[in-house]
C-alpha cells in the first residue's frame, strides 16, 4: 500500500464530515426522512473505504456530534441519539476500513464492497444497542429497551440500509476509478 500523506487524509476526511452534516439537512425536510433514509450513514460508509482506520473512525464519531451541535440532528436530548450513532458509525467506519484491503481485492467486482459492509452494518447495531443499554441502565437514561431500541433503528430504516447495500458498491466503484491520489 501506498503511503498517503496525512493532509490528503486530513482533506478527504472534512469532505466527508461535512457530506455527513449537509446531507441529512436535505433529508430532514422529510418527516422522519433521517431516521428513515439514513443519509449521515453513507459518507461515514464510503469514507472507511478510503481513509486509515484512525481518520475513518474520527469521521464516523464527529460527524453525528458536529451534526448535533451545528443543526441540533441528530439530538442530544432527551436521548442522546448523537452519542449512540457516533460509537455507530465509529464501528461502522472501523469495520470497514479494517476490511478494506480485501475488498480492494476484488475491487473489479461490483459487490465487493458488500465483503465489508454487510459485517460493519451488524456489528454497529450490536454496539448502538450496547451503548444504549449503558445509558438507560448505569446513566439512567430514560428510553427503551436497548432490543427495542435497535430493532425499531433497522426496522425504521429499512429504506436507507437498502439504499446502502445498493449505492455503495457504485459509489465505491466509480470513486476508486477517479480518485487519483487514493491507490491501495
């Protein structure tokens, strides 16, 4: 692998950050429309695929709490939802990246990217919902069940996980093909 420079990191890193911010502001002017379509969860996904473990986790936890404290989306209260899908994301965005040389792999096919994104996409759930059993229990949160919690996540976002097993693979596809500074 290539050694990339930390300011084309740095630079691709506030890309997607502020992809991740702006993006569910078109969203929510439809009800419920980031809760549902999941769009801050997409730049996180694609950025994983092209940034170091460490910048691809610090895009995955800063987005949601910029996000929050920039448009007030996703809330802190009275459940901190930012919390829970800034550890989310930051699994999703770790997962991913630390499997991403094998999708690089077979980066000629099409759903590779699957290869990464299908595990992240559980194991972030596992520990959205692991976060939100110590905020009800140790912090006394009031909210729901952490089951409930994460079932009523997939089952709301049942359009958005959908638009990301589709679009990632494309999006990945196409951006390997034009990014000229990101080799593997």
């Amino acid at each position: 692998m290539k050694k990339q420079k930390p300011v084309y990191n740095l630079i691709l890193s506030g890309i997607f950050i502020a992809l991740g911010i702006v993006l569910p502001i078109v969203f929510h002017a439809i009800p419920n429309g980031g809760s549902v379509f999941l769009p801050m969860h997409l730049p996180v996904l694609i950025a994983a695929f092209f940034l170091p473990p460490a910048y691809a986790c610090a895009v995955g936890a800063l987005t949601p709490l910029l996000s929050s404290f920039i448009t007030g989306m996703p809330p802190m209260a009275p459940i901190p939802i930012a919390v829970i899908m800034a550890f989310e994301l930051l699994t999703y965005a770790l997962v991913v990246s630390l499997l991403r040389k094998i999708v690089y792999k077979y980066r000629n096919n099409l759903l590779s990217p699957l290869i990464a994104l299908v595990p992240a996409m559980i194991i972030g759930r596992v520990v959205a919902g692991l976060v939100m059993f110590l905020l009800v229990t140790v912090f006394g949160v009031k909210g729901p069940a952490p089951v409930t919690y994460v079932w009523g996540a997939i089952v709301t976002g049942i359009p958005g996980i959908a638009i990301q097993i589709v679009l990632i693979p494309l999006l990945y596809r196409i951006l390997v093909r034009s990014m000229p500074g990101w080799r593997e």
